[in-house]
C-alpha cells in the first residue's frame, strides 16, 4: 500500500456510506 495514499478516517466512512445508501436508494427507486 502507498504510504502516500491518506487515511480512511470515520468521518470519510460515513460520508462514503451515505453516499452509497443514497445512490442505492436512488437506484431501487
């Protein structure tokens, strides 16, 4: 792995899951 590549913080993890939930939200809709 990079040592470069920034770390996943848990504000990222939840932007990133609510992200997903909209998008698969949207896309059941």
């Amino acid at each position: 792995m990079p040592t470069n590549t920034p770390r996943l913080t848990r504000r990222d993890f939840l932007k990133q899951s609510a992200l997903a939930a909209g998008a698969l939200a949207a896309a059941q809709a």
